[in-house]
DNA sequence: TTCGTGAACTTAACGGCGTTAAGTATGGGA
DNA sequence: TCCCATACTTAACGCCGTTAAGTTCACGAA
C-alpha cells in the first residue's frame, strides 16, 4: 500500500515549498532578509515547523545553493569542448562572471562569507571533489595542466595551482568588488564585464608564451 | 574656568573606553561579534549608555575603521617616491595585500560587505576623493595615468579607469578570497602572498608594453 | 545657601531573531 | 477500539539593536 509513500510525497511538498518561499526571499535581499519566521508565514506555518524539514537556517540555505552550484558546474562543462586550452581560460573566466551577476547573493554566500565547514576527505569525494565535472576549480585546474603540457605557458610558471588560483583570484576580484561595492557611489564604476574581460585578457597574455607580439 | 573643556575631555575618555573595547571584539572575531551589550559590559556600562557617544552600531565600528583607513593611505604615501610607475604599480598591490592580510575583520568590512553609503559630492570632496595622498583609488589611478603618459603600457590600453579597477580587482580578489576562505578545507590554498605577487607581476607585465621579453 | 537645570547614565521595555521544549491533533495499523 | 507515530502548534529562552522614561548629581545662578 502506497500510504507511506504518499505521506513521503507530501512531506516532500512541503520541503519543497519552504525552499520556494526561502529562494525568492534570499536571491531579492540575501542571507539576512530569509528569516526562519517570514519563511514560515508564507507558506501559513509556524516557524517552528521549519525545523522538521531543515536542521537549521544554514542548512536551508545551503540547499538552496546546492541547485546553482550545479549551474555553475554545468556551464563550466558546455566550456569543456573548446580545444584550445588557453581560450578554453578564457571562457572560463567568461562564465564565471556571468554566473557571479546573475546570482549575486549566492556568489556572495558562496565565495565571500567565511565558512568554517569542515569537511572530511570521504565526504570531499562523494561530492566530487577533484573531478572536473563536479568540481569548478578542479575544471580550472586541468585546462591550467593542459596548457601547462602543451607548453602554451611561459616556461616560467611551472605550479598548476599557483596558477589556477591566481587566475581564479582575478575573476573572482572582479565579481566580488561589483557585488559588494555595485552601489558605492564613491567610485565611478567601468562595466564590470568589460573590466572582467581585461583581467581574463590581460592576465592569460601575461602567462602566455609570447608569440607574434 | 575650564570645567566644561574637563568635562569633554571625560566624555572623550569614555568615548575611546567604547572604542577600544569594541576594537578588541572586532578585530578578534568581526562585526557581528561586537555587540552593544558585549562592549557595554567590557566597561561597565549598561547598553543604553554607548548611544550617548554613538549614534548607533554601525557609526561605532565605522569609527573603528577609519583609522585603518589612515594606515592605509599612509602605506601607499610611502610609496609615492618610487619613480618607475609600473614598480610603484607592483609596490601598490604589495601594500595593499599586506593591508588586507592585517586587518581581515577591517579589509571584509569595507571591501566585502554591501554599505549602502549615499555620501553627497560636497561630503566626499571634503574625504578628500580625488585627492592622491587621501584616497587610495586615486592613488592607483594617478599612478596608472603616469605610466599612460611615460608610454610605459602597451597602446591599446587607453582608459585609466579600465585598467585601475582591473588591477584593483586583482589584488583584491586575493585578498578577499583569502579572507573569506582560508578555512575551507576543500581548497589546497597557495600562500597567499605568493599568488598576490603572480597575479601582480602577471597584470602588469600584460599591460607594459612588450621590451626584451 | 538653595534651587533649577542639564548632562550622563540606568532601568525597563519593544520588536526582532534562531532555536528548543512541551503539548496537541489525526489518521493508519494492531 | 485503542495505540502511537507523525506532523504540526504554542510558549518560551536567550540573544540582538534600539528607544522611552526615569534617576542621579555637579554646576551656575539667585
């Protein structure tokens, strides 16, 4: 008889309704703006009802991140095609501004809040750490030890990570400055896609190996 | 009779008693750590007592930054003398990593957090924008406009802005990646001066003008 | 010398937050 | 029919920033 499994079902709707009314709350205003009790209003429960479906606030919002890492890594894997390792950087770089803008409250929870999870080594590869297809930087770091190995580099830099994360630094500077500073009327911002597109540029030139320049 | 002038220096002396203690609330564990009552209770006063001296939280800790601000600026007076721009553009990110790398709490506060500052032109004028020896954007930028003018980049970087906030960007994303994730056990984290000094020398020697190389 | 005043401070409270403990209703299984 | 697990609610705790109202008291004027 399907009665538990109905009972399942409907637990799951519900689930599914708290991360609804979460979701439109937190991409609008941000971490701060989804509370426990304006979460709960609108779906017509007491807060408290939250918590059989959620351990607790982070980890409500953390599954509502989950979805968009996955678009970060999908988007990462339309790039893997592009022959050209160092175009394929470029590329790179191209979509993680894009993805940075179009979710800047979760860009801002993933990659500018300090977050002290500890992870256990197991729990780091079920979750696919080091494989490019589920893993960003991991993706970012083969297509650096592929240029690497197709000597497209200066033969001065040797270290794939140094590399990568000097790279990634750079993108990431970009992002993170418009979406914190974006309303700061102090500065006379350029188009962050255009100033995004410098550092790429300029940054994958300078590790280039010369050519006809 | 000097009464009242005692009577303000006291009022002074409590007013540094706040700042002090919030300073070491701040600076050890960040903003949300400095609580009114927290601090209040760190000198014995109620909580209600602070807002005689600050308008609210946020004016308390702005204050607190402020200094930071100075040593800041002061950092990149120093460097003033050097004569070759592009060294004094390498000597800038230098500076400004080691900044961020002293004062993290201070660094998230006023480069990672969305500050809905409306400050009017007159008021900023009077901050002293604009002004190389007091704002450190200017600084850079002036910096950037010398190595323009000596020929020092190659000829299809034109705009001052672009290529400020280009390099900005990278130092900062750095330093803010560095800050907000040191603690992730999921990255393999280079020294964090090291991958500063990549992405510096990188930017810059893609922006010079080709000679030997 | 007394009195009024104003500044510095406290107490009490408000409305918010995340979260927990304890209670309640209900519907399926024995 | 009764039991009990499940899904929920109510009430509360201890935080938070902040405000309103009250208290204390040294000074300056009368």
């Amino acid at each position: 008889m399907g009665i538990t499994e109905r009972r399942e079902r409907e637990k799951q709707e519900v689930r599914q309704r708290i991360l609804d009314a979460a979701r439109e709350l937190f991409v609008k205003d941000g971490y701060e703006a989804v509370t426990m009790r304006k979460v709960a209003d609108a779906i017509e429960y007491s807060p408290t009802a939250l918590y059989l479906h959620f351990k607790d606030k982070e980890a409500l919002i953390r599954e509502l991140c989950h979805e968009d890492f996955l678009s970060l890594a999908r988007a990462f894997q339309r790039i893997a095609r592009e022959p050209d390792p160092l175009e394929r950087l470029r590329k790179i770089g191209h979509a993680y501004v894009d993805f940075g803008l179009t979710h800047p409250n979760h860009y801002r929870l993933m990659f500018m809040t300090e977050r002290g999870v500890q992870t256990t080594d197991e729990e780091q590869k079920e979750m696919g750490k080091g494989n490019p297809t589920q893993d960003a930087y991991a993706f970012l770091r083969a297509t650096v030890v592929e240029a690497l190995l197709k000597e497209k580099l200066r033969p001065e830099f040797t270290d794939p990570d140094l590399i990568s994360q000097a790279l990634w630094a750079g993108v990431h500077g970009v992002v993170s400055l418009h979406v914190a500073m974006r309303h700061d009327s102090w500065m006379d911002w350029k188009p962050v896609r255009k100033v995004a597109a410098l550092v790429t540029d300029t940054m994958v030139d300078g590790l280039a190996r010369k050519k006809d320049r």
